[in-house]
C-alpha cells in the first residue's frame, strides 16, 4: 500500500529528530527495519505483538512485517502560501500525502532557537493551519469559478459540488480547516476530489521534555484543548528521549531508560501505530512453516481485494477464502486445532476483512 504520512510543523520544532527516530527504528525492537526510498521518504515497520505471538506458535522459517512510508517535509513557514520559503513546493508535498502528523515544540529549551523567538504550540499550529487554510481558500475559489454558471443552469452534478463548495469556502473563511466543516457522508466524499490540505486527517504529536511524557505540561494541556472540536489524537512524545533510546547498544538497556520514563514502550512505536490508524488502514496475515507474515489493507475491503495485495491474480482467480479470527489462533494454538474446533470459516467474494484475519486463498489462473 503506498499510502503515506507526512510530518509537518515549523522549523526547530523536533520533526527531523522524530524522523530520524523512526529511521532508527530497528535498534529499538526486533526485525523494525527502515530504508529510504527517497531522502525524505522513509519505508517504517508497524510494530505488531500478534505478529510475534504467530510467530511463536507457527515457527515459519521467516516473519514479514507491514510497512508504512512517512514523508519528513521540510519546516512551513509564515507566508508558504504565497511561496515564501519555498512554500508551494512543500505544500505540494502535503498535498501528495494522505494525512498529517503535525509536530508542535511543547518543551523549554534555551539551546534551541524557536522563529519566533518563544515556545507557544497554539500560536505555532495556527500558523501551519492559516497557511494550508489559505492555500484551500485558493483551490476552492478556483473550483467554485468554474463549476458557478453549470450549477446556476440547474446542472445537477455542479450544483451538488457548487453546495459542498461554498460550505467548504465559509468554513475556511472563518479560519477553520475544511475537516470540520458541517458536511454529510456524500458531501466529504465529492469533498475528496478537491484534494484539499485542511481536509487530511490530522495526528498531533507534542514534542515534550522527558519529565513530561507520561503526564504531559501546561503546552500540552493548551493542545488538546484547542484540538478538541477536530476529532484528532494527540499523542506526547519526547524526540531527544527516543534519540537516547535509539543510541543505546541492547535491548535491556532500552527497556531501562523506558521504564526511568515510566513508559512500556518507545514513543516511536505508538507513533507508528497511530499513523497507521489515521490512514484507516488494518492489518490482515497469512500464516505458515516458510512465513508468516502481514499484509496491510484499507479498511472495509473485501476478501478478493485482500488476496489482490498479495497478487492480482489472486483477485482475478478468487474462488474463496478460508479464515481463522486471529483470538481463535492464539487460543487454540494452530490451524489444525482450529479446524477441529469448527472454528475456520470459508467465506465469499462478498467477505469484509476484519482486522488480525489469518487467512488462506483458494484462487484459480
């Protein structure tokens, strides 16, 4: 799947010390690769513990993990809108991703120098979101000119965009981003076609001080107050702490310097979890003795287009899939006892994956 997250924020805020986190992934867990693809662009493992519980019971010869790509975009600045500071070309960026991880500086340090010389996430976030907002204003005024004069004829087509327009319009001249506009399920979805900034779904990540990662601080409370109305996770985490984890040598280092935080787990780890989450994507596997391993799929998708992941012949030739919840894996300890059980089921073309599916094909060429 070539969905990927980009990381956007102001200049200094943590966005490259968070992804040169992920890029250092691999030190923290077991079999958490990365590799660039582009050098902004990096190919990350979701760390998944029902992969490894597999693992334990199947004991295949290798295990394949699911990746994501998330997208390090260079800082915005005030203006980018208008090009400044090469604007248009990191806003281009943005529009090529399919959400936003938002990076706002929730930490006092006076080594490292802020643009606008204080700490304040709300002040910073609406500077992204004004930005990104007027580049939409711009998208949107070009879109309501040509579409006016067809739905004014009664066009029944333009009239349906021109109404979603001009709601979308009011609501980003309000300094509000077109996600929060009052639109119904049909009205978002012809929303999509604009490709619209403001409409990307969004993950906030407050880069704190170590001392507040588990309860947070005054920046971050000031956070999640002012994201409270957009339907969006915050989540803390502190950029130079990960470095720290990542540099260490062994595993038992790692889990000492986490459990000081009083954490169970690297930030990164929820991080990447959470952006696979706002790509709606879940996760599906395939278990035997050569590999287990896992498959991501957007959510809501059937049963032939699962298997077309693997290979689109598989989607062509479908003839049926054989399914084991994965709860039922676990519990019964492998597939010859879940068969006993009664408890594979064989499902059709119309089947809707459900997320920790192990599930085999039966496919004809």
């Amino acid at each position: 799947m070539a969905l990927q997250c980009g990381i956007v924020g102001l200049p200094n805020v943590g966005k490259s010390t968070l992804f040169n986190c992920l890029s250092n992934a691999k030190a923290q867990a077991a079999n958490f690769p990365f590799c660039t693809i582009e050098p902004n662009i990096g190919v990350i493992t979701v760390p998944d513990e029902r992969l490894e519980k597999l693992e334990g019971l199947v004991k295949p010869e290798r295990v394949v993990p699911t990746t994501i790509e998330i997208v390090d975009i260079a800082g915005l600045v005030k203006g980018a809108s208008k090009g400044e500071g090469l604007g248009n070309q990191f806003l281009g960026n943005i529009r090529e991703t399919d959400a936003i991880i938002h990076v706002l500086r929730c930490f006092e340090d006076g080594n490292i120098v802020h643009v606008d010389g204080s700490i304040d996430p709300i002040r910073d976030k609406e500077v992204i979101d004004t930005e990104l907002q007027f580049k939409d204003l711009e998208t949107v005024d070009k879109r309501i000119v040509k579409v006016k004069k067809q739905a004014e004829i009664g066009q029944k087509e333009a009239k349906a965009e021109f109404e979603v327009l001009s709601i979308l319009k009011s609501t980003l001249e309000q300094g509000k981003s077109a996600r929060v506009a009052d639109l119904n399920e049909s009205q978002i979805e012809l929303a999509q076609a604009f490709q619209l900034l403001t409409l990307k779904p969004v993950l906030y990540v407050c880069n704190v001080d170590e001392n507040s990662v588990v309860t947070g601080n005054d920046f971050t409370k000031k956070v999640i107050e002012a994201v409270k109305n957009e339907n969006a996770e915050v989540i803390l985490i502190s950029a130079a702490a990960e470095a720290d984890i990542a540099g260490l040598d062994t595993y038992e280092e790692r889990q000492e310097f986490l459990q000081d935080m009083g954490l169970e787990e690297a930030g990164v780890n929820k991080l990447i979890r959470s952006a696979y989450k706002l790509l709606q994507l879940q996760t599906y596997f395939t278990a035997g003795v050569k590999e287990v391993r896992a498959w991501t799929i957007e959510k809501g998708m059937t049963a032939p287009q699962a298997a077309g992941v693997i290979h689109t012949d598989f989607e062509k030739g479908f003839i049926r899939a054989e399914t084991i919840a994965y709860n039922d894996f676990v519990t019964l300890g492998s597939e010859a006892a879940v068969k006993e059980a009664g408890k594979m089921k064989v499902e059709g073309k119309e089947y809707v994956v459900q997320d920790g599916d192990v599930m085999h094909f039966r496919f004809n060429v």
